[in-house]
C-alpha cells in the first residue's frame, strides 16, 4: 500500500467524521439513513471515488454518529433505539445541572469501546469465528431468547404501599400488561412493515426511519411539552463523578453487550448494553453511562470491524450489508486500515462530542424548553417527511402512539424494540405471520 | 466550596454533594481522559503502519488455482496477452477485462461498475504486452477469471517501447520481432474500417493499428483524435496470420528442399515467409523468392498479389512438365499475405495537430478541403470513388465512411469534401476516412 493512499485515507476519516459529527447533531436522524443517500448517489452517480476509500469515509461517519448522537439524545430528548435507556440517566443529569458530565461517561465509555474493537477483537479473531460458527444456526433460538428475557425481566414489580391487595395487585399489573400491550403493537407494527410497509419503493431503504422515531424520539419529545420540562443551568466540570473501576466495570460490560449486539442479528446496541449491565450487576448511573457509551459503538463500528476481520467477514448491521454492495473485504491490509481509520475517527470524534457538549451545556438552559422541543419535533417531521414521504409520517404517528403507552404507564420503553426482534425472529424461525395478517 | 459537578454551592470538608450526589474527591480528572483518548492514536499508528507495510498474499501460479479456490483472494502476476474487451450496455461500459498470461496459464481480470471509470481515470487499463500484478476475487469456471475489487490492488508496468518506423514495420519478416512486443511509432492515420472487435487504422497507408473495442468504448482512444494530425502511437506488435497454418503441412526450408526436390514429391508443403518477384495473371502464377531460392507458384486466382508483396503459402510441391512448382488448388492450401500488426496501447500523443485547408491535393497526407461538382459518382464493395470537378481538375475521391454520404450522389451536384490526401496505385487522392472529421457535404 502507497503512502499517499493511506494520507487519502486519513483524509477520507477526517472527512467522514466530520459529516457525521454534524449530521449527528440533527434529531432523529440516523447515520444510516444518510449513509443510504451516500450510497445511492455513490452508485447512480458513478463517481469516481476508490471504493475503500468510500468504505473509510462511512466508517468515520459511523464513528462520529456513535459518539456525537448521545448529544441530540440528551440536550434534545431525542433518542433513538439504542440511546433510549440513557434518556432516563441523563435527565437525572441534566435536572441536576450535570448534562456535560453525563456526556463526558458516555463519550469515556465510547472511547473504551473504541480501544475494545481496535485492540481486542483483533486478538480474539479466532475465537469470534468459532463464537459465530456455534452460534450462526441457532441464532433465532438466541433472539427468541432475548426476546424471553426482555418479558420476563418485567417481574417483579415494587409499587411499596398501597390501599389494598388487590390496588397492589391492579398497580402491579398495570404497568406489566401495558409493558406486554407495548410488545405486542411494537411486535405487529415490525411485520407489517417488514411484509408491506405503506412507504413508497423509492424511500424503502428508509422504512425503518419512521417507526423508530415514532417509538422513541417524538414520543419523548411529546412527554417533555406536556410534562414540566425545565433544563437549569448546566455547570462544566474539570473532572467527572466516577472512580477507574466504575468506567472500567462499566466499559468491560457494554462492550460485551455491544458485541453480542453487533453478533446478532435484531439485537441493538441498547438492549445488548442493558442485558450486559445486568449480567454484570451494575449500580448507578455513572458506571451504566459508561457501559451504554461502549456498548453503542462497539455495536456499530464493531459490526464494521467484523465485517473486515479476515476470518470472519460477517455482515452485520447496515453499513456492513451497504458496502458489500460495492465492495468485498479482502486483504488483511485492508482490515488494518479500516481499525486505523476507527480509532482515528474515534479520537476525533471524542474531542469533537466533548467541545459539542461545552457548547449546549452553555446555550441550551438559555432556551424555552417548550420552543426548543418544539422546534426539534419540526425538524423531525421534516426529515421523515423529506426520507421517507407522507406515508412515513403516517407510520411515524402510529410508532408514536404505541411510543407513548410506556411513557403514560410508566413501563419499560425497551419494549418498543419489539418493532425489529419480532419480525426478524419471526423470519429467522421460519414463521410467517404476514399471510395470516392479509399481507401478501 | 462548589461542587465539581453541579457547581453549586457546598459546606467545605462535604464529601458527597447534597444537591447532586456527586462524590467530590474521588474523581477521574477529564484531563486525564484526554490522554486515554490521545493513547488511540498509537493504536491508529501503528495499524497505518501495518496497513503500509502489509505485503498482502502470495503470488500464485495461474495453473495452481484449481476448483478450491474459488472465491478465494488470489495475487497473480503475468503480461497481458489478449487485447482487453468492454461490456457495453446502455448506460456505458459495465465491464472491461484481460487476458494475462505467467507461463503457466492463463486467467481473464475483469473490472466491474464504478471501478471502471476509475480505471480509465487512473490509466489501469492495460494493453497487450504489459505485465501486471494483480489481487482479487478468483473464479473458477471453464475459463479461469478473477475479479479486482480494489484499484490499489492492480499494479500496470508498461515495458521499454523500442522506437520503430512504418517501413520497419511493414518489411519486417516473422523473425525480425516477436510477439507482444513493445514499440512506439509515429505516423498518420489514412483509414479506418471497423470490426467486430474494435477498429483498424491504417497508419501512412502501410502498417495496421489494431484499436480494440474497449478503448474507443472506453473513449481512451478517440478516432476523431487520432486522425487529426500526426500522432505518436503505442502497442505491442502481434504477427497477423489471415490463415492459421495447418499442422498436416511441413513448414520447409525452400533451399534444403531444392536440395533433394524428389523427396518431397507431392508432399504438403508451407513455406512461412517469400517475396513475390514476378506474375502472370493469364497463367495464374506467381515467382516467388524465399530462403534464396526461387519458385513457381500456381495458384486458381493471383491478380490481387503485387510485385513486392510479402506472401505465405501453403500448398503442394509437385513436379508440372519438369518443372517443381507449388499448387495452391486445394481447399487447405492458401495463399496470404501475412504482417505485422500493431495492437494499440491506450496512450498516445499528438506530435503535430493539422486542420483542413482550402487547397488542391498536392501535399501527402495533409488535410484538405475542396468544394466542386460531382463529375462521377461509383459505389464500390468498401466506400464510394467520387470524380471531383473543382477549378478546372478533376480530383479523386475514396469515401471510406459510407454513411458520410446518404445515398448516391448526382452527377452535378456540388459538394465540400474534407479528407486526407493518400497515394492509391502512384497517384494522389483524396480518401474521406471513416470515424474522423472528415466528410462530404451536399451544398447545392
């Protein structure tokens, strides 16, 4: 490899981070419904750029979104599938005029996912294949089984006091059944989507943008404008409530949870991260941020890393299946490449999400909450209705209200994540319900 | 004091925050982070330098790669021996590829979708004779092919050209080059015919430029260009044989022969290179000299060989009235003109840019362009010969580019004519090529 490829790959990195790094900052906008539009212009343009060089350019991309979307997540209310279990955390955080804080663990517990995927699973290359060759024919049983977990970890449920047995019995049920009704309209939504989404062909590479949205981000964004929602001024700390071991506990667990994500297919980086926290037995809100940081990126950029490991190749996550499009990995050059371009993108990222922060920490408290949720959820609309037409703010209205019966119930939202496991399980199981639903 | 958290407020000595929680003096500097995060460009560094001085796989040998490595990552090395071809499709070029050769087998490279353009971009198209390294994606199937992913993969040395001329080229005998070749030479393009391969341009009306398919296709090479002036060419040579020889005919020495003629009485005979010295197109023979040595050739039809030309034959040595002569009368024997020929390479350079200029055609090889009347309008079997009428002379015309005129032109009718002055049987004309600028427009 020429040294003035590898500039033009660093360059590439730069470049890629630095779109991310911005895009990132939009609600409800997911790196990989812009990735798609790279890629179709990358295609139907011809345009004359190296594929590899493409391929770092996303990966940076990719990084930067990893990092730099805990800040729309946070200061906007605006998570996405994978953020959502920090939405709680970082409230907690913000309400406590500690915002930059909770995005100094996250983007801590990022930079350790970083080193995990550019350091570890290279050494672990054989073991992942054998890992992957175990688990590859039974992976529907192992989504069924994360599926069991995600129902099951309801019980049980303290409500402490109550008027009598059975108000103790009708408050407990509650909460679980409109967990369980969540599962179920999230779980049916994801089919008829999967089978026959309403949306039209030419935006169907964007099909899942709209439900997700609707589950998690405007649902949270109609919470904050019906609920007393007030940001205080945040302060800037010089250093961060939480000792080694915290981040080091913290980081070990959402970096095995976000390769168990990044492994299997339907299993995002949230639900991989909070299994993982719980197999670890995490406390507190510092160590979890730390571990939900980790486990994001090692989801995402992970599932690129496996994709390029020489005895693995596996294609996971969009990226991964959009490149091979275009492109086969090959050489283990190439891999070398692609992890020098993760961690470079990586450093930048942290600096770029660090700076971000001190900068909304700043503004945001200077803003009407109310106008500022506000003009977020305009800016949702717009992006769902610029991706994926009218049809998708249809879809997005319906993700929406099933999005709010967790909120309005006080349930676990990780049930709206029914919307990807039911319909892959279902698939990898070889059960289709789409007949049955008048769907074909 | 304040907490370092929350900033607010706190009683000195605090431990933990009352507003926030926060501990404050067990705590991670972000300082502290910045190191842990500037650590990563070690890690980056070192996979860029890992990434630098990765070799990659090891070349293999074309007639190693068997059914076990299909769809395995292969490097192979080899010179080119096809000219490479272009997959058309409505929306441009889809797919180009090669033949190379390493002695041990050969293996077609074919370049996919977008990688094409940035093959013409990056000059990674190459042209027979050039050797290349290459790694990529191996099929087998009945013909052994791997496809290139990545540009950087495919590495192009164009060996030393020798510099040649048209003459060099056009008497050179099979054993004065080889094939494959490389030279470079300068000349005029003075025809044009097309095939189903490419084209082949006729440079000073003396030596064939092989321009294969993919190249125009690819717009490396462009005809309009080629034709404007004098350019300098590149390729390899490749010795043309219009009829392969046939294995049941002894290739011979026509001296040794004569030696001991009755030995090879009525034996299959070919006799690979020899100039024809004389003919007679009444008794359908031809005197021709090879290895010295000269000897008559009957064959059913002779009138399209000239004095001069370089011939190969392959016929029977018989003795006709006491005479030993060769008969070319069978179905397998044959009478060729066989040369050298060059395949383009995708580079040239225009030595010397001409336009066309309103003069009569005295120049060779110079661009003209003449207005008169048709005196004379005859289609022939390759083009059309127009009689030009034009200040008081009559010029002739050799359209070659058939489609520059749409149908028969009238006696009378006055045209513009832009072409090339060539030299057809010792006098001058004007030759309209085809696929370059020049053309005959009706004006009245």
């Amino acid at each position: 490899m020429m040294l003035s490829y590898i500039l033009m790959a660093i360059l590439f990195v730069l470049i890629g981070t630095l779109i991310g790094s911005m895009l990132s900052m939009l609600p409800g906008l997911h790196v990989y419904n812009v990735i798609g539009f790279f890629l179709l212009f990358y295609f139907t343009m011809g345009l004359v750029i190296d594929p590899m060089l493409m391929v770092l350019m996303l990966i940076g991309m990719l990084v930067s979104y990893a990092f730099v979307f805990t800040i729309s997540s946070i200061y906007f209310s605006a998570p996405d599938d994978s953020t959502m279990f920090i939405l709680m955390p970082t409230q907690r955080y913000l309400k406590e005029r500690k915002g930059h804080e909770a995005v100094v663990l996250i983007a801590t517990g990022a930079l350790v996912g970083v080193m995990a995927i550019t350091i570890f699973v290279p050494i672990f290359m054989n073991v992942l294949g054998i890992v992957w060759d175990i688990a590859m024919p039974n992976i529907h049983w192992i989504i069924g089984a994360v599926i069991a977990y995600m129902l099951l970890s309801e019980f049980p449920k303290d409500f402490g006091r109550h008027k009598n047995a059975l108000h103790g019995l009708k408050e407990a049920w509650k909460t679980i059944l409109a967990g369980y009704l969540t599962f179920f309209l999230a779980g049916l939504l994801g089919v008829i989507l999967y089978s026959k989404t309403i949306i039209p062909a030419n935006h169907a590479f964007q099909s899942l943008m709209a439900p997700l949205i609707g589950l998690f981000a405007t649902s949270s964004i109609i919470l904050n404008l019906i609920s007393k929602y007030e940001i205080p001024e945040q302060n800037i700390p010089k250093s961060v409530d939480a000792q080694p071991n915290d981040i080091t506990h913290g980081a070990v667990a959402g970096s095995l949870g976000g390769l168990f994500a990044a492994f299997i297919p339907a299993v995002t980086a949230g639900v991989g991260g909070y299994m993982a926290s719980h197999a670890f037995a995490q406390k507190g809100d510092k160590s979890f941020l730390v571990s939900m940081g980790a486990s994001r990126v090692v989801y995402y950029v992970g599932a690129i890393a496996l994709f390029f490991l020489p005895t693995l190749h596996l294609r996971r996550g969009a990226l991964a299946m959009g490149i091979n499009l275009f492109f086969t990995p090959e050489t283990v050059g190439q891999f070398y490449l692609v992890d020098a371009g993760i961690a470079l993108a990586g450093i930048v990222s942290f600096f770029i999400v660090l700076y971000l922060s001190k900068f909304l920490a700043r503004v945001i408290p200077k803003i009407n909450p109310k106008l500022l949720n506000i003009v977020v959820l305009g800016i949702i609309i717009v992006l769902v209705y610029i991706m994926t037409s009218w049809q998708g703010l249809i879809i997005m209205s319906v993700a929406t209200a099933i999005g709010l019966v967790p909120v309005l119930f006080n349930s676990r939202r990780s049930h709206c994540l029914a919307v990807i496991l039911v319909p892959i399980w279902l698939n990898m199981s070889g059960i289709a319900l789409a007949p049955y639903l008048g769907l074909w | 004091m304040k907490c370092p958290s929350c900033g607010l407020e706190i009683p000195d000595d605090t431990v933990i925050c009352p507003y926030c929680t926060a501990h404050v003096k067990k705590r991670v500097r972000i300082k502290t982070l910045y190191i842990l995060a500037l650590s990563l460009i070690i890690v980056s560094s070192v996979y860029a330098t890992l990434a630098y001085t990765n070799s990659g796989v090891g070349v293999s040998k074309i007639a190693n790669l068997s059914i076990d490595d299909n769809y395995r990552f292969v490097h192979v090395q080899g010179t080119v021996t096809g000219y490479p071809f272009a997959y058309e499709t409505p929306y441009g070029v889809s797919q180009i590829g090669f033949t190379i050769s390493d002695g041990t087998g050969q293996l077609t490279v074919k370049i996919y979708s977008n990688l094409v353009a940035q093959a013409v971009k990056e000059h990674k198209v190459p042209g027979l004779g050039d050797w290349v390294d290459v790694q990529g994606t191996f099929s087998y199937g009945t013909r052994k092919s791997l496809t290139v992913n990545d540009l950087y993969l495919l590495q192009i040395k164009h060996t030393g050209y020798s510099e040649e001329n048209v003459n060099s080229i056009a008497s050179a005998t099979p054993w004065t080059f080889k094939n494959n070749e490389p030279v470079t030479l300068k000349g005029n393009i003075t025809g044009v015919r097309q095939y189903s391969f490419g084209y082949i341009a006729t440079i000073d009306n003396r030596v064939d430029l092989l321009i294969p398919k993919a190249y125009t296709a690819l717009n490396m090479l462009n005809l309009r260009e080629l034709g404007s002036g004098v350019v300098q060419f590149y390729g390899a040579l490749l010795f043309y044989q219009p009829v392969k020889p046939s294995s049941d005919y002894t290739t011979v020495n026509l001296s040794e022969v004569m030696k001991a003629p009755e030995s090879y009485n009525r034996t299959n005979v070919h006799i690979p290179w020899a100039d024809v010295l004389a003919k007679n197109d009444t008794a359908g023979t031809l005197l021709i000299r090879a290895n010295e040595t000269n000897i008559t050739v009957y064959a059913k039809d002779v009138r399209r060989y000239r004095v001069g030309d370089h011939v190969e034959i392959q016929g029977k040595f018989v003795n006709y009235h006491g005479e030993w002569e060769i008969s070319v009368l069978r179905k397998t024997d044959f009478i060729t003109t066989p040369s050298w020929e060059v395949v383009a390479h995708p580079s040239f350079k225009v030595i010397e840019k001409k336009s066309y200029v309103n003069e009569t055609p005295e120049r060779l090889n110079s661009l003209v362009r003449i207005s008169g009347v048709v005196a004379d309008f005859r289609p022939l079997s390759s083009g059309y010969l127009i009689t030009l009428w034009s200040n008081n002379s009559s010029y002739s015309v050799y359209v070659e580019n058939v489609m520059s005129v749409s149908g028969a032109l009238n006696s009378g009718e006055k045209i513009v004519v832009k072409g090339m002055v060539t030299e057809y049987n010792g006098a001058l004309e004007i030759k309209v090529r085809a696929y370059t600028d020049d053309s005959v427009e009706v004006i009245a």
